[in-house]
C-alpha cells in the first residue's frame, strides 16, 4: 500500500460518499415503488428460459452482472456481485485504484445476506400488491436497489480501515484478541447512527413528495413511506455495515 494512498482517505471524505450514497438509495427506492410487486417476476415457473433454471430476476441479474463484469465494474473494490461465481473477466483496460484495503477485504462479501432482506423483508413493505406486467423493468429496479444498498453496507470496508488508522492502538488489542464485542463498542456512535437514521427519513419525505400545482391534497403523501427507509437503515443497512466493518477489521491483522 503506497503511503501517499493510504493517507489520501479521511474519515470526512468516507462520511460524504456515504451521505451521497442515502440519496441514491432513496431514489431507486422510489422508482422501484413506481411499479407493484409483480409476483411473476419471481416465480422460477413463469420464466421458462432456455438453459436456465430459475426466476426472470435471477437470469435478469445474472445476465447483467456478466455484462458489467467484461465492462470492468467489478474491478472497483467497492462493487460486490450478487452471482460471483463464474463471472467472465473483464474485457476493458483495468483502472488501478488505489490500493487502501488490506487484501482480506476480498474475501468479504454478504450480498446473499442483503439479497434475503431484501426480497422477503423490504420489498413487500414498500410496494403495492398487484401485476402490471412490467416484469423487466421491475427485475431492473430491484437490481438497482440491490446494488445500491450493497455498495452502502460493503462501504464499511473502508470505513473501518479509516477507523483503524486513525485510532489503532484501541483496535489492536480487540483484533488480536478477535474479541468482537469491543469492536462492535469501538464502531458504535448513537448520536451519528439517530442522525443518520433521520436525515434518510427526511430525504424521503423531500425527494418523494407528490407535487401538483393549485393542489394541497396530497399534502404528507410520499412515493416511500419515510419511516420504511428509516427502519431499513436502523434494522439492516446500519447493522450489516457494521457487521463487514468487525469481519472486515478482525482480518486486518493477517
């Protein structure tokens, strides 16, 4: 790891990527709750494809993570496939980022995880019932809002590498000891996490707003309940970033 590099990365920069990462969450959220929940989309029945056994979304995702795999997405450390077996290499010049992880980070990666919340937890919470028939363009939603909140909760990575250069003789004991309770009290700041908790609420209810001219009716109506994005960071985006940030940082010494 080149020094230059490594002291490149401060604690404010990782803060403002992860403030710009509430929006883009946000967004795909609402643009995924533009469509119902489209139960065909999922059923590895409806799909009859060719050579593939398994649902519209699963050949969806798979068939665009390949393609993004040869156009080099999956070059940047902070991009995480959900299928990463069997991934074609990437056919483009590779971009040499800067090399701020240590080598362990690779092998971390709980997108089978977020994948479950995901689909059996978040979804049906914040989307109507119903079929539109729009099942392409809901599997491309759905794999908007995965990326997304894969990209927020792998960002940990990075977070606890910046924790542990700036505070490293309170992280050096606990990893040598892998003693997973004092790091989860070293990573925790409830003030940050209510903050952040209510500035993604608010986002919500700002970016999701129906606006009409002349027509106060729809007044405190939202694309996306701002409690539901609130409760997905306080429940899962929170918890899992810090849950990369221990598995992340009880390597770092290897």
């Amino acid at each position: 790891m080149a020094k230059a590099e490594h002291n490149n990365v401060t604690l404010g920069m990782v803060r403002d990527s992860l403030i710009r990462q509430e929006d883009t969450i946000v967004y795909s959220l609402i643009e995924r709750a533009r469509f119902p929940l489209n139960p065909p989309t999922y059923d590895p029945s409806y799909a009859s494809i060719p050579g593939f056994s398994g649902s519209l979304l699963e050949f969806f995702v798979k068939q665009t993570e390949a393609v993004q795999a040869k156009a080099g997405r999956y070059d940047n450390p902070e991009e995480h496939p959900f299928f990463p077996d069997n991934l074609p290499p990437s056919l483009v010049p590779h971009y040499k980022y800067p090399e701020v992880l240590h080598p362990a980070s690779m092998s971390i990666n709980i997108n089978k995880l977020i994948w479950d919340m995901y689909f059996n937890k978040l979804l049906p919470s914040f989307v109507s019932p119903g079929d539109d028939g729009n099942y392409a363009l809901t599997a491309a939603r759905d794999l908007e809002c995965l990326q997304a909140i894969s990209r927020r909760i792998h960002y940990g990575k990075l977070v606890a590498e910046v924790k542990f250069r700036d505070e490293r003789k309170d992280y050096e004991p606990a990893i040598r000891a892998q003693d997973r309770f004092t790091l989860t009290n070293l990573l925790t700041f409830t003030n940050v996490e209510e903050a952040v908790k209510k500035r993604v609420a608010k986002k919500a209810m700002t970016f999701g707003q129906e606006v009409k001219l002349g027509d106060d009716g729809d007044k405190g109506k939202y694309k996306v309940d701002p409690a539901i994005v609130s409760g997905l960071y306080a429940d899962w985006v929170i918890p899992l970033t810090k849950e990369v940030e221990i598995d992340y940082l009880l390597r770092r010494l290897d």
